[in-house]
C-alpha cells in the first residue's frame, strides 16, 4: 500500500499540469475536474513504481492525455462533422485547403494577459478543432498520430488545425493589432 502523505506531496506537485491539460483538452472545468481524479486514482494504483520515478510527471500527462481523448471519443456525437476539404476562391471557382505551416503557437504569446486570451479563444473553439491543435503544438503530435489517437482521417485533422488557426487569427488579430505585434 502507498503512502498517504507521500501521495499527497505527489498530487500538490502535479495537480495544476494534471487539470491544466486536461482542461486545454476539454475546455470544460467540470470535466477536467471528472479526468483529473481519474487520472490520480490510476497515479495511487501506481505509486509504487512512480514514487521517486523522474518520468512519473511525463507518464501522468499521458495518463490525462489518453484520458482526456478517451472521453471525447466516447462524446464524439457532440463533434461538429466537417463535410468536405474545399472552399471557394475569390473567383467562386472551388480549390483544395490549404494547410498552414506549423507555427510555434507559444512563440507568440508575450505576456499573460496574451496568454490569458487565447486560453479563452482556445476554449471557443469546436472540440474537434482545439483538441487537434492543442495535441499538435503542446503535446507535440504529429497529424497521423493525431488521426490515430483520435480515429479520423488525415485530412480531418489537417481541416481541424487549419480551421483553429485561422479562428484564432481572426479573433487574436485586433489584440495583436493594438499592442503592435
């Protein structure tokens, strides 16, 4: 049996990378609050070989991480479907997405009133959108490991991400314009 008191050190140590990830994920604090115990309930029928590991941090955002898509998985009625990968030009005749370059998203954020307001932008976004972006640049995925761990298309993937960033472009734009980034 494990320790209480050392357990507990262990969930005020991870608890805010835990709920934070979750919540990046979900973008519903309940929820986060529902995966984040889960994932400290698997953490204490493991403690034993995590007390004192140096990967325990790394292994317990994996739990969250798999807990968190396991969740949307099973809500995926919820997801908005996406029904083709093409849009009008300026002409009206039809052309293919094109798929922006991955940008570092953290590159951009300067202070934390900045951070503060694409954490609420991220939150706005259609579940399907932000748990791909956000698996793409803070959990360092590639689109086929997304489209794995997600079970949809390659091209659903490339969609989502491409229709978050220019979501949040449109929306960050008049905050970058005004502090003249």
């Amino acid at each position: 049996m494990s320790d209480p008191v050392q357990f507990e050190a262990f969930v005020r140590a991870y608890q805010d990378m835990v709920f934070s990830t979750a919540m990046r994920l979900l973008g519903n604090d309940a929820e986060a609050q529902d995966i984040a115990q889960e994932a400290f309930l698997r953490a204490w029928n493991h403690f034993a070989d995590l007390s004192g590991s140096p990967t325990a941090g790394g292994w317990l955002k994996t739990v969250t991480r798999n807990l968190c898509l396991n969740h949307l998985q099973r809500h995926r009625a919820r997801w908005k479907v996406f029904s083709d990968l093409t849009r009008e030009d300026d002409e009206g005749s039809e052309r293919e997405l094109e798929i922006a370059a991955p940008d570092t998203l953290e590159d951009t954020l300067l202070t934390a009133d900045q951070r503060e307001l694409v954490e609420r932008s991220l939150a706005r976004l259609p579940d399907d959108q932000r748990v791909s972006l956000l698996l793409y640049h803070f959990e360092d995925m590639d689109y086929a490991e997304i489209a794995t761990h997600l079970k949809v298309s390659l091209g659903k993937v490339k969609t989502d991400i491409f229709r978050a960033r220019e979501t949040l472009r449109k929306r960050l734009q008049p905050a970058r314009e005004s502090v003249g980034v």
